[in-house]
C-alpha cells in the first residue's frame, strides 16, 4: 500500500473511484488524461485476488513516457495477480471479425493508438539474430493478444506512430522477401505459430481514401505518395491465433542484445502485450490463455 501511495503521489494520479471489483485512477493537469482501471475478482471466500485486469483508456492521447511508467509500475506490483490484459477503445474503433482488410486499416489510420492485439513498425529488418529475436518476441505476444480480437491480431509494416499519432508512411522494399522471412522465422521459432495473412496496400491508395474522406486529414502524404504511378507500399500482417492455446518458443534461441552482449531466450518462454508493452507471461496467465 505504501509503494501505490508513492506512486499516486509521484505521477500526481488521482484516487477517482473504487469499489470492490474496480480501481479508477487518473492523471491531473494535463489534456492527456490517462485513466488507469484496475479491475479486480476476488475469490468468494478468501480475499485472494483471482482475476485482474489492467489497462489504459485512450479516449484521450497519452504521453507515452506516462503510460510506459504506469504500466511498468503497477505490472512490477500486481504481475502474478493478472490474468487478462485490456485496452479500453472507442466503440466506433472495434474491428470487427468478418471486416475487409481495407476497413480495417481505414479504422486503425483513423485511431492510430497501438493496442495489445495491434502494432505499428516503420521498417522490420530481418538479417540479424538480434532483430529476428525481437520480431520474434512481438510474434509471439501479438499471437497470444489475439484472443481480445476474436482471435486475430495486426502488425502495420510502413507506417511510424508515435503517442497515437502517425507520423510518417515507409515504402516497404522487396516486400516478397520480407513476406518469405517472416513466414519462415515463425514456421522455425514458433509453438502453436499462427496462420499468417500478408496484405498490401499502395500509399497512394491510403490518400485517395483521404480525397474521399474516408481517413482523418491530419494524415499527411508526401508528393511521392501521391503519386499514381509510384508502387509505394505498406504491409498489413494478419496473425491468426490458434484458440486454447499458447504461442511460445519452439527452441533455445541465441542472440545478442541491443547492447551487443550475448542473450539467450529459452524453449518455451512467451510474451503477451498491455497496451504497447510487452511482458513474459507466467504458468498463471497460460492456464487463461488455454480458457480462450
């Protein structure tokens, strides 16, 4: 209890409501309001908590260094007590099962937060073991979030999103390769891997939706993009989960870290998302994930 006051006290959040299932915080002072719910099921006779759930509400925009130490906080304190982890959204941006591809990206473009089941990348690369092990690692927890998506999670190569906002689209060159490594690095490093969907999109295409009004006009598209003739792309993966299961490593997997020193992720180790955020999931979160 004196580690949580702390923590109101130094990100100045406030107390807005609890009860005994739900714990209601928000940040004062600022126009990115986050509100942090904790929602919590308690055993009906003991006070052992059983289920916990934990999200942002992205109504409004959100710093990002506040919501990278929210989470960070409460997820140190209470990680062994969550089973379920949530995003609250926007009911207008629900992407909905059986919708096209393109539907689906107009409704990411014009709520561009990412989301446990849904990830922006600028650019993969895939030459190295230390940028297979991260794509690896992303693979995984976006295949297991998948299940608060009716089973199917979004990664969006060529597109840079930054607090919510996108703030740039890549051409993705030699696309067919990039379709090949990715299949074969989850097919060789993957349990339980997904079905994997690949769709692209001409940027051209993306700003006649704009002319049409179809996405938000704060997008903005360069003079190349705009541009018919060109063959700029962006790529959509779709990761298509295999329900009751968990998705995690097939095989030790050696790598070096970002600062260069060795680093090894071991057989059978799994990731899962709060928001943004990727964590390693405990024999607790993967009795839930079999439930889903």
């Amino acid at each position: 209890m004196e580690k949580i006051i702390s923590f109101l006290s130094n990100f100045n959040l406030t107390l807005e409501e609890i009860s005994k299932d739900e714990i209601l915080l928000s940040r004062d002072g600022s126009n990115s309001t986050a509100l942090l719910y904790i929602k919590i099921n308690k055993s009906t006779n003991t006070e052992d908590i059983l289920f916990c759930s934990l999200g942002i509400n992205k109504k409004n925009k959100i710093d990002k260094d506040i919501e990278d130490e929210l989470i960070s906080f409460i997820w140190d304190i209470l990680k062994d007590n969550f089973t379920d982890f949530s995003i609250l959204e926007h009911e207008s941006s629900a992407i909905e099962p059986n919708e096209s591809d393109k539907d689906v990206l107009i409704k990411i473009l014009n709520n561009s937060c990412e989301r446990p089941y849904l990830d922006f990348k600028k650019e993969v690369g895939l030459i190295n073991k230390t940028q297979k092990a991260e794509f690896i690692k992303d693979a995984i927890a976006l295949t297991n979030m998948a299940y608060l998506n009716g089973n199917i999670s979004y990664l969006i190569i060529g597109i840079e999103e930054i607090n919510c906002q996108i703030k740039s689209f890549n051409n993705i060159e030699n696309y067919e390769i990039l379709r090949q490594q990715i299949s074969q690095i989850i097919e060789e490093n993957i349990d339980f891997a997904p079905n994997i969907e690949f769709t692209f999109f001409k940027i051209y295409d993306l700003f006649t939706w704009q002319q049409n009004n179809e996405v938000s006009e704060d997008l903005i598209f360069n003079k190349i993009h705009q541009d018919d003739s060109k063959q700029e792309k962006i790529l959509m993966v779709k990761f298509h989960r295999i329900p009751n299961r968990v998705c995690d490593l097939k095989d030790d997997y050696t790598f070096q870290n970002k600062n260069g020193r060795p680093d090894k992720y071991d057989r059978g180790i799994s990731w899962m998302r709060i928001g943004s955020h990727t964590y390693k999931i405990n024999e607790q979160h993967r009795i839930f994930l079999r439930e889903k």
